[in-house]
C-alpha cells in the first residue's frame, strides 16, 4: 500500500538532519572553478570525466498533463531530444508507488528482482541489483556521484552508501537550490535530482486540478534552473552532458496512486544528449532503460552477469515485431476500449506466420491464435487479471491469450496456436544461443513449448512452460553437424487459462573459428650499435589478420611470442583498419636465432588459435647491421 503523502512528508522529516546550503561562490570563484577543479566542492570531490549526467525524477508526473500545463523547459528538452512513453508494471508484480517506482529507476531492474514492492523498502534487493551511482563508483571510485532528493528514501536507501554526497532537500526549493550550486560550482559527474511536489498535489487534488497543473510548471521552472546551472558551468563548452527527465508513476485524475489505470501506470523517459535525435519519439524505451544509459554516457560497459533488465538507448535495437506499429488495427469483439484505440494485428510481420490449423473457429477475434498487440491495447483490455506483469516486452510484442480469446463464443476446443520464426542462418559452429523477453502466466489448463527446426526437418523440443515465468531467456543449442538454417516456433495450448507473451526473439552465433586468421607475418632485424657483446638487435613484426572471406578485422586483440635464446616474451598488439598489427623487441647480439609466432588472436570476446607454420626464424648471428 502506497504511503500517504502526509506519512511521506513526516517520514523525510523524522529521517533527514538539515543540510546546509554551501556558501555563495563569487564570481571570482566560479571564473578559477575551472582550475580548481580537482578540489572537492562543499564535500563533494571533484569529477574526472567529461562526459556527465543529470537525471532529474519528477515525483508522480502524468505525461498526460504536460499538454496543458505550462512546462516549457520540459517542451525544449523534448524538441532537442528524446520523448518516449511507456508502462509500468501493477500488482501482482508491486503497486504503482514510489519505492518500487524510484529502485527501477536507478538499478535497472524490475521489483521482482529488487524487490522493493511498497514505500516501507522492507527487504530490498540492492546487494544484487544497486544503483547506477554505486555500479559508477564501484567501476571507478574517482566518479564524483550527487544526489539530492526531497523524499528522504531517495538519498538515504535507494542510493547506497558509495554514493560520494546524499543530501535531502527538505522541499523542492531546498532540492534544487542544493542541486543547481553543486552543478554550477562543484564538479559531479554523475547526479540525480528528486523533486516530490507534484506528488503530493496529486494526492491533495488529482491529475486533473488546476493545482497539480500549476505544481507541474513550478517543477519545470525547477528544471530550468538545473539546466541553467549546467550551461553555466565554465567547463560546459568542454563536456558531454546527458539530461534525463523521468517519473515513478502517474496519478488519477482525482487524485492518489498505486492501481493499475493507464494513468496511474503510464510513465516516460525525456533524455536529451549526443546521439539522441532532437524530437524523436520512441515507443520502446522504458524507465530501467536510464540505469544503463547513465553508465555507458560515463564509460562503464554493462555486465550480462549483472542481469539487467534495461539497455542503454545506444544499444535499443527495434525488433521484427516493432515494424507492425504503423498497421495496428482498431477494436473488433474488445468493446471496452475506446473506438479509434489502434494496438493489435493477426498479420505476422516478414519471414513470421501464425498456424492455427488447430484453433477452434470463433472466440474473440482479437486474441484467435497468436496476435500481436501493444501494452495500451492489451492490458487494458481486462485489467487487473496480470498482464500489466508483462514489463519486459517492449513496443509491439507477440501474444497468446486463451483466456481474453475465450470470453465469445467458440467451437469446440482449446486454444492451439504456434507462432513461426523466420529460417535464421547458421555458420557451421556448433553452438547458437536463442534468447527471447517472455512472459508465461498460468490460471488453468494450458501448456507452453517452444521447438528448433533445422533445415526444415522435424521439430526438437527446447523449452516447455508449465509455471509462471517471466524473463528473458536465454537457451543453448548444439546445432547438428553442417547445419544451414535453423525456424524457431512457439505453441501454445490453453482452455480458458491464462497467456504467453513473446518478444525480442533473436540466434545468435559465434564467428566459427575459420573465419578469423593470421593471413600474414612478416619480420626484420636491424643491429643497433656496433658488433660485440654489449650491442643489440632490434626485431620488429608485422601480420594482418583478416576473416575466411579475406575482409581485414580491425580491433582484433592479438598476442605474440618472441623466443629468443631459451628467453620468451609475450607482446600484445590491436590490429587497425587494414588488418595489420606490430610488434617490437630488443634482444641482445650472441642470441643465435629467434622465432615470433602469433599464437592467440581475441575477437569480440570469442577466442580463437592459428599458429603460423613453420614460424620466422631470425639469423641475429651477422656481425653487422642489417634488414631481412
């Protein structure tokens, strides 16, 4: 159950000793603060890198209201930037609150991993799944980490301990007078700002006041001032800023939260930065997306052991499903929704299909056989019955529903539908992962498997749901010997039972073994200094590696070793553009020869070995300098 805000508001009081606002800075000071960079700035130790992020967290803000409010500081973000939309999750998964809302934001993950289901944060998962401050400074303890918030939890618990400065607010004035001179004249890298009036304004009068419209243009005045704050900087010509806007939830237009209205679940992220398309929108983008946004804007690749169920918006890659946005179809048998909603097709996008040979004719049209469908249309079609779990699909997704397919009538029958993948292609190695965002829901009869066929033979069964499951999967295959092509397809059976969701369905390979390799290898020796025992040979090496089609590889890591003498070195080198790589040594004359082999090649985190045969041996024996 969601906090009251009266019980929110006692809660920052009871828990947070004031903080003083730093001294003013003169102008004089904030002219030099750009030499004095390096010295910390009223507890906060200065930053290192260029690159640097804002997110500011607008507390319980309905995009819906943007529309008639007057937030023009949030309008420029969306022009320069990014604007995306999107939903949360609702119980059984945890109620639209703050704490869950907030700990998706800043870990990554959804609260069945973190574990935070209320405001009382009673068990939470941050040991496994922490914040993107704590996963910055564990990768770097020099990253200079700020948050201010004006809700006590946000700097006390949903960002730990590692953070370099938590600081309450108070109120959203205190919160962002804090915030804005810490980014005027200190030197954070990364920050997290919190504002929590609109919130409350929402659960005092609802969405739909006029006093929680005019707390939305005070919190964007606030915004102004922070972006302001940032421009200011003497180094801001210098840096790589990217700015986030986000909030944890919606509100009624009544007032209050915690359901599973459109409302109360809908979301948005607003992020402004190189790379991001000024006035774009998106509609697969999610709140636990800015976690790992945030750490690659900063230079901290994300683990996969890590498990993280958001991906930076570099590497958010539209699916085959996401095409069929633009030809979603309008309400047939689902009345409920309104006339015009356009969110679901039966047409499966290129290279899929949908066999319902076996499906009974009647049942809701809608969900006949496998559809595909937008959260909007589907979860609303029926709330409250666990759809709104289905956190992990993203945009268009594919979908069974026995049970919404059930609510006409029918022939004889249970729902028995398989949605086919296209023919995906193998390269002759003997592994391929299938990896696909699923979400399985059991209330009744039904069964969900998925099969491999290679090259058009017989089905294999790889993986059957007879539980609830609600991940990202992730399945190894052992593809047979000269294997071409492997079809993926996903049957379900149910009687008026529950659903099956599927998204982001990708096979993966690795680069087979033949297609990376030392082309070529060459070396010279050049005698430094004059005949005798103190004097030297300087050997240098060059290969090429290139792939089995004869394409050079750059970024290609690879190792040599030098024997010399009884003597073995191990050198590293990259390969550029064309392929090539060097290696350079010295070794001493009276070494009667010298052999260099490449004999590890790393590509893209899969290794593979090729010793060149015979390897070069060098004559270091000749009494005067010389190439050859």
């Amino acid at each position: 159950m969601s906090l009251s805000r009266s019980a929110r508001t006692m809660l920052a009081a009871a828990t947070v000793a004031a903080v003083a606002l730093p001294p003013a800075t003169t102008a004089a000071h904030a002219q030099g603060s750009a030499a004095a960079a390096a010295a910390p700035y009223a507890g906060l130790p200065s930053g290192t890198k260029q690159a640097k992020t804002l997110v500011i967290g607008i507390d319980g803000a309905t995009f819906d209201a943007f529309s008639r409010a007057d937030v023009p500081h949030i309008e420029q973000l969306m022009a320069k930037g990014l604007t995306a939309r999107s939903n949360l999750y609702a119980n059984p998964m945890a109620p639209t609150v703050s704490g869950a809302g907030w700990s998706s934001i800043a870990t990554g993950v959804w609260p069945d991993k973190h574990n935070v289901k209320d405001n009382n944060f009673t068990a939470p998962n941050y040991g496994q799944y922490p914040d993107c401050a704590t996963r910055l400074e564990t990768a770097d303890p020099a990253t200079s980490t700020l948050v201010v918030g004006t809700w006590s939890p946000i700097p006390q618990i949903v960002f730990g301990a590692k953070t370099d400065l938590r600081i309450a607010g108070g109120n959203d004035e205190g919160t962002t007078a804090k915030a804005e001179d810490y980014l005027a004249h200190g030197n954070p890298d990364s920050t997290f700002v919190h504002l929590d009036e609109v919130d409350g304004a929402g659960h005092s009068s609802g969405s739909a006041s006029d006093a929680y419209l005019k707390a939305l243009n005070t919190a964007d005045a606030q915004v102004g001032r922070l972006l302001d704050a940032v421009t200011s900087r003497p180094t801001y010509a210098d840096e790589d800023w990217l700015v986030v806007v986000t909030a944890d939830h919606g509100h009624t237009p009544t007032g209050g939260h915690g359901g599973n209205t459109p409302l109360e679940r809908g979301t948005f992220v607003i992020a402004r930065g190189k790379g991001i398309e000024p006035g774009s929108v998106r509609d697969d983008v999610k709140i636990t997306d800015i976690a790992p946004t945030v750490l690659r804007h900063e230079g901290v690749a994300t683990d996969p052991a890590w498990n993280l169920d958001g991906t930076s918006l570099a590497e958010l890659k539209p699916d085959a499903f996401d095409a069929l946005r633009g030809s979603l179809r309008t309400p047939v048998d689902e009345t409920g929704l309104p006339a015009d909603a356009k969110g679901w097709t039966n047409t499966a996008p290129d290279g899929w299909s949908i066999d319902n040979s076996k499906m009974p004719a009647g049942g809701v049209t809608e969900w006949r056989g496998w559809s595909f469908a937008t959260d909007e249309f589907w979860t609303n079609a029926e709330r409250g019955q666990g759809r709104e779990t289905n956190v992990r699909a993203r945009n268009v997704f594919a979908v069974a529903d026995s049970d919404e397919w059930d609510d006409k009538t029918h022939d004889a029958g249970q729902f028995d539908s398989t949605l086919v993948s296209p023919a995906y292609k193998l390269n002759g190695t003997a592994k391929a992962t299938v990896s696909y965002a699923t979400d399985y829901r059991v209330d009744g009869p039904q069964t969900g498997d998925v099969y491999v066929a290679y090259d058009g033979g017989a089905p294999q069964l790889v993986k059957s749901y007879r539980s609830d499951a609600n991940t990202v999967e992730r399945l190894e295959l052992a593809v047979p010997a000269g294997a071409k092509s492997a079809r993926l397809s996903f049957r379900y059976t149910g009687t008026n039972s529950a659903f099956w969701t599927v998204d982001q369905v990708a096979v993966g390979q690795p680069d087979p073994p033949s297609q990376l390799a030392v082309t070529s290898l060459e070396a010279d020796t050049e005698l430094l200094g004059r005949p005798g025992s103190d004097a030297a040979w300087k050997i240098t090496a060059n290969g090429v590696v290139k792939t089995a089609q004869g394409k050079p590889v750059k970024g290609a890591k690879v190792t040599a070793q030098l024997t010399a003498g009884g003597r073995v070195r191990k050198l590293t080198g990259t390969t550029k553009k064309d392929g090539s790589v060097r290696f350079r040594a010295t070794v001493r004359q009276g070494v009667a020869e010298a052999a260099l082999t490449v004999t590890d090649v790393r590509y893209q985190h899969l290794a593979y070995y090729g010793e060149l045969d015979p390897v070069r041996t060098l004559d270091l024996s000749r009494p005067t300098g010389h190439r050859g």
